[in-house]
C-alpha cells in the first residue's frame, strides 16, 4: 500500500517546485527532474533500452532523468556501483562526446561480460566494465580518480552503508552522489535518512523516491526536498 500511497501523494503535492523555496533545488526540478523536452541522446538511450537485459535493466524513465541531471552538472569522471544492464552509465555519459572517463563495476562475470556488449560501439566516451567485489573494485577506483564527479550506488540494501563509508574521504564540493532505491526496504529508508542526509558534508538531499541525489555543496541549505522521478 505504501508503495501506491507515496507516488501517488508525491505526483499530486511535490511537483513543480511546489513550496520549495530554494534557488538551486527549485531549479534542480523544474528545468532538469522534470524538464519534458526530447534530446537527441534518447534515441540511442530507447535503441540500448530495447536490446538491454530485462531483468537488469533501467527503466526507460530513469535512463532519460540520469541523462538530463548529468547534462545539467556534467561530470567527468564517474563510478556506478552496479549498472542497470550498462544503461545507468550509457545516461549519464551520453550529454557529450568526448572528455567523459567511466568506471562501471559489476560483481557477476556473465553481467559484465552483458553490459560490455550492450556498450560496444553504442559509448560516446570510454566506459570501463570492471568484475569484482563491490568492496575492492570500488576502493581501487576511488583511489584512481581521486575525486570523482559523480559516484552511483545501485546495490541492495544491506551493502549500502559499508560501500558509502568507502566513498567518504573521497568526496568533494562537485560529487554528485546518486543511490538507487533509498524505499525499497524499511532498511534503505533508514539509511537514506540516518547515514546519507545525516551525513556533515551533506547538503542538499532530494529524495526522488526511487532514487535519491545528494550534494555537498557549501553553501546550499542543508535540508531535505520531496519529489518524485517523472
């Protein structure tokens, strides 16, 4: 019931910037979380969607959200923890076509071995497909980067916390922090609330419903906004 209840309230109350009365987040809404205009990169986000592995893949919808918030803070380089069946990396590189480094990690060798081929010749920029732990994929690409532009953690509920406090020392005033099902388990709840949002350098935290976004932007008011991907 819970899962009907808050989308439905969400799409009704927490739209369009609706009592928001940030500069930033009322803008982070209505023109990228719900802006409605067709991208040239959609079409090749539809065409990798179709051919994609159903039971790992992203939601159509999420893909297009992705891609326009990374439009909108164009990273450059980016670790995604789990892939969506390669889409979640193909959406948030495909704003632009060169200068962009990513590092997908994915723990089934078969998955990764998927992705690599749902990547092959569709990537504008070069997309890494690393097999491994989670754990020691993801130390040794935060070492590498340094200080990643955006970190993506599209696990279950359980990994969540240990893989962030990896994350830690290495985030920045530009890390854009995206975790994929903050509701899928009364856990997930409470470790969006009590670990992500609580977290000192955060800022900004947007609760998407399905996914949440955190900024560490100094600066910015430390709060948490409701809305819901669309």
């Amino acid at each position: 019931m819970r899962r009907l209840i808050i989308p439905l309230y969400r799409r009704l109350f927490c739209r369009k910037g609706y009592g928001i009365h940030s500069p930033f987040v009322f803008d982070l809404i209505t023109n990228v979380l719900e802006e409605s205009r067709g991208y040239y990169a959609y079409t090749r986000l539809h065409a990798a969607h179709a051919l994609a592995d159903p039971h790992d893949r992203l939601p159509l919808r999420d893909s297009r959200w992705l891609f326009r918030l990374a439009n909108r803070f164009q990273p450059r380089h980016l670790i995604t923890v789990g892939s969506g069946g390669g889409l979640t990396p193909l959406s948030l590189t495909a704003y632009v076509s060169s200068g962009l480094h990513t590092i997908a990690l994915e723990e089934s060798p078969t998955t990764a071995d998927t992705v690599r081929t749902l990547l092959h010749n569709r990537t504008m920029s070069p997309i890494e497909v690393r097999c491994g732990t989670y754990e020691t994929e993801l130390s040794k690409a935060l070492t590498e980067y340094g200080r990643p532009d955006c970190i993506v953690l599209d696990v279950i509920s359980d990994r969540l916390a240990s893989l962030f406090h990896l994350c830690t020392d290495y985030l920045s005033d530009e890390t854009l922090l995206l975790i994929r099902g903050i509701h899928a388990t009364p856990l997930a709840r409470r470790t969006w609330q009590t670990l992500f949002c609580a977290h000192p350098s955060a800022t900004v935290c947007v609760d998407a419903y399905t996914w949440g976004i955190v900024f560490f932007r100094p600066g910015l008011p430390r709060q948490v906004f409701r809305h819901i991907v669309v």
